[in-house]
C-alpha cells in the first residue's frame, strides 16, 4: 500500500498548509504529521531504490482518493511517463526470463516462460520516447519431453549509449518492465565472469540460487555495473532439473544484463539447455557439437566492440574441429573489418592448466596438448576456463611453455606486457560455492593461485591498450584476491 500512504501524507500535508493560509482547521495533530511525513520520505527512498535496481514495482493496488479533481490529477501525472510507473497492465508473473548475448553489443536475445502458445512478444522502446515501440516476436521452443516451453525473441538494431526499456508478453498482459543501458559506441567495457555456478551441488538447489543471487547482486553493487555476463559453464549440477536452470536464471540482474553462457559437462547431454540458453553464431558446420546433446550447442563465436570471443564446447574431443573453427572465424573477422581483432578471448570450460585432481582426467593432457600451441600461433591474448572450482593464473604460456618472470625480490609481477605467442590462462573458482576442490599439483606454468573455499568472480575491464582482471570474494562484500594487469603485445 505504498501508494496508499504517500497520497494520505500529501493530504495530510495540504491540509496543514490549507490551515496556516486559515482555509479549514488550525489544529492539525502534529504527531500524526510527523509519522505520515516519514511515511512520504521511506515510500519516495523506495521509488528511488526501484528506478535504480533496474524495474519499477507494481503499483496495481487501489488507490483512495479523498476528492475525484485529485485522483484524475494523480492519473495525470502517472500517465506522462506511463510505462516507467510500473506495469499499470502489468499480468504475467514470470521467473524463467533472462536477457543473452548477441552476435555483437547492437542485439541480445530475450528468454522466457510462456503463457500463452502463441502471440508473445519483447516489446521495447527508449526510456524517453515511451510512445515509439517496436514488437519483437517470440519464437516457442519446447524441449523433446515438452517439460521446459520458453519465447525466445531476437532483438536487433539496438543503438549505442542509449536507455531502453522492455517487457514481455502480449497486449493488456505483461511482465513488469525493466531497464538496461547499451554500450557506448567507441570506448571501454567491461564484463563479469563466473566459474561453475552449479547450482544443485550442494544438494540444496533453492540455497545454491540464493546464492548465485546474491553473488552476481555483490558485483554489480561493489564493482559497478557491467556489460554482459559470463557463465563459463556448469550452470546446473543436474542436466535433467528444470528448476535448477530456472533458479540460475531468476537472478533480476540477468534481466537487464546480457549473459553469454558454455557447455559444462553437467549441462553435457541436457534436453533443456537449447531451450533456455540462445549462443550466437553457433558454427554453421556444428563443430564442437556432441554427439549426445541436441542441435543448439556447437561452438560460437560473438564480437563486442574492436573484442572477438571464441567460445568452445570442449565436451567435444575433436580438437582439430575447434581450432578449425577459430581459424575461420578470426579470418572473417579480418574479411569482414579489413583488420585483425584489437583483442581475442577464447573461453572453455575445462581448464587446460590445472591445479586439481582434474589434471590427471583421460583427456586432460589431449586437450593440452592440442589447443595450447593452437591459441598461441593464433594470436588469442586470454583464455578463460573453469572446472576446477579453484583459482589460478598462469604465467605466459606459448604453447605449453610458462614464461616464468619474478621481480627482484622474487614476487610475482602483477602486471605483464605480452610477448608474440603469449597467452594468459585463467582458470575460475566456483561462483557460488556449492562445490570446491582441493589444490593437488602447483605446476611450474602457475603464477597465482588460491583456495579458501570462499566464491570467486572476476571483473574484467576490457581497454584498448590493456586488460585488467580483478578477482573478488563475492561473499565478503567482493573483496579483492588478487588483481592482475594484461598489457597488449
């Protein structure tokens, strides 16, 4: 009844200023004043509060008017800026949404529930031009089992630096509405990486979302808003559980930030994970697509700014095929921009250099041997992985080699200029913490690594001459474990 308490207070205030111009009583209760005063000030703390998370709250409920010149004067001023006042045709209640990254920072695509089976939309329009919309239409995908139905709508032509505002839905029903901010047209950006969020491991799914939740709410509060999320794979601890998916997408924060997301081996064989996870320019020839899971997991590849992200599904064994396919993409991009990406990231869930058990795993050493040398002669600059539910950072590797530079005193340099066939590897600790694993063999090509059995997640700042990775304690109010600068070769 927020709403219900701010238009009792601005009455009670208009008759205490109607008393002092000795229209009406004089003997306003004063104490009365007061309380609703405050009334006025926590309900407008709170409007305030819900224009910066991002979406706006219902304010559906009825509103008691002392007199009808006040209750149209109260419609009128709702009505200048009708869809940032908070779905006044707001219906549908929906968790499953979240918004996934486009083939570059112009699109994303939009994931949700379905209500109805046909007719739903995205419909988007800029914060400041509420009157020119345009309907993207939802495409339903089912899964074979008919268990998960979600739109999925592609929304394109987005311009730089630019406040939009969406919801979901179809005419007089829609979700509530919420805000997300593009990427200004030249410039920096910068994005969250999570490793294995897993959600399920611990055995208490709903915990295990709060979580995730809370972790990626921790970033964004503590080391300011990002341009797209990164999820390097094992979102779920259960292929098979629609409601562990649903609770990694239930985040608001995924509403309003794009997420890019990989095939971790607990994804590996999922009905689900094309049903709720749309990769983009997933490679026409199906390289890295298992045998065992459906169409709508192959290798992809997406562009943000002068940036290329090569992203593989490393379940896939084929080696050959991967650096195949990052071969073409790279030799697009030069066809397509007359020049090479001022940066390549490659990302993959399993971790090439481990510092777990994993390291001894039948493929561990395939992988290795066959992508390192390959990310080197290709020019990649970093390569993000995960897996390991545990924390390290490579030296500069050319191919399998380590680089090992110390500063005098024999610490580690904290900021490193990349040489020609260098590669910086990191690999993540879990986000959530509802797995870890212990640290086993501290290899000679490790430069930093760490276990407190604390979630990790890393903010990567993305310049034209440098990268700047900063790891943080997602769960002691992000504190910083180590920070690390990349300088361009």
């Amino acid at each position: 009844m927020k709403r219900l308490k701010k238009c009792s207070s601005i009455l009670i205030l208009c008759m205490m200023i109607a008393g002092l111009a000795g229209c009406g009583k004089t003997d306003v209760n004063v104490e009365n004043t007061t309380e609703n005063t405050e009334a006025v000030t926590e309900s407008s703390s709170e409007e305030q509060e819900s224009e910066e998370t991002g979406y706006i709250p219902d304010t559906e409920e009825e509103v008691v008017a002392p007199s009808q010149q006040e209750n149209e004067e109260t419609e009128s001023e709702e009505e200048t800026e009708p869809e940032q006042e908070a779905g006044k045709d707001y219906q549908l209640e929906i968790k499953t949404m979240s918004m996934e990254i486009g083939s570059d920072e112009t699109n994303v695509s939009i994931v949700w529930e379905h209500t109805y089976p046909e007719g739903e939309v995205i419909r988007l329009w800029k914060v400041d031009d509420p009157e020119s919309y345009t309907d993207f239409p939802g495409k339903l995908q089912a899964s074979p089992d008919n268990k998960v139905k979600n739109y999925v709508a592609h929304v394109t032509g987005l311009l730089p630096d630019t406040k939009y505002a969406y919801k979901a839905g179809k005419e007089e029903e829609w979700t509530k509405t919420y805000y997300f901010t593009t990427k200004p047209d030249v410039g920096d950006f910068q994005f969250i990486v999570a490793g294995d969020p897993q959600i399920g491991a611990s055995e208490e799914s709903a915990e295990d979302g709060r979580r995730w939740d809370a972790a990626i709410n921790n970033m964004v509060e503590q080391t300011g808003k990002s341009n797209f999320i990164f999820s390097l794979g094992d979102q779920v601890e259960d292929r098979n559980n629609p409601y562990q998916f649903n609770l990694f997408m239930e985040p608001r924060e995924m509403k309003k930030t794009p997420v890019a997301t990989l095939v971790g081996n607990h994804d590996l064989g999922s009905p689900y994970y094309s049903q709720y996870f749309t990769m983009p320019n997933q490679d026409g020839k199906k390289r890295g697509q298992p045998d065992n899971m459906e169409t709508g997991a192959a290798d992809y590849s997406f562009t943000y700014g002068d940036t290329l992200f090569l992203c593989l599904n490393t379940n896939d064994m084929n080696n050959k095929n991967h650096i195949a396919f990052m071969t073409e993409t790279i030799e697009n991009y030069v066809k397509e921009h007359g020049k090479r990406p001022n940066w390549i990231i490659a990302a993959m869930h399993h971790s090439i250099f481990s510092i777990t058990d994993h390291l001894d795993g039948k493929n561990y050493k395939a992988r290795q041997e066959a992508l390192a040398p390959a990310f080197s002669e290709l020019g990649v600059d970093v390569v993000l992985m995960a897996h390991d539910h545990a924390h390290d950072r490579t030296y500069m590797m050319n191919g399998t080699t380590p680089n090992v530079v110390k500063n005098a005193d024999g610490s580690r340099p904290t900021e490193v200029k990349a040489q020609a066939g260098e590669v910086l590897y990191f690999t993540l600790n879990s986000s959530t913490g509802s797995k870890f694993y212990e640290q086993v063999k501290i290899g000679d090509m490790i430069a930093f690594n760490n276990q407190e059995n604390i979630p990790n997640m890393t903010k990567v700042m993305v310049r034209e001459d440098r990268i700047i990775f900063t790891t943080c304690r997602v769960e002691d109010n992000c504190s910083v474990l180590e920070e690390f600068v990349l300088l361009h070769k």
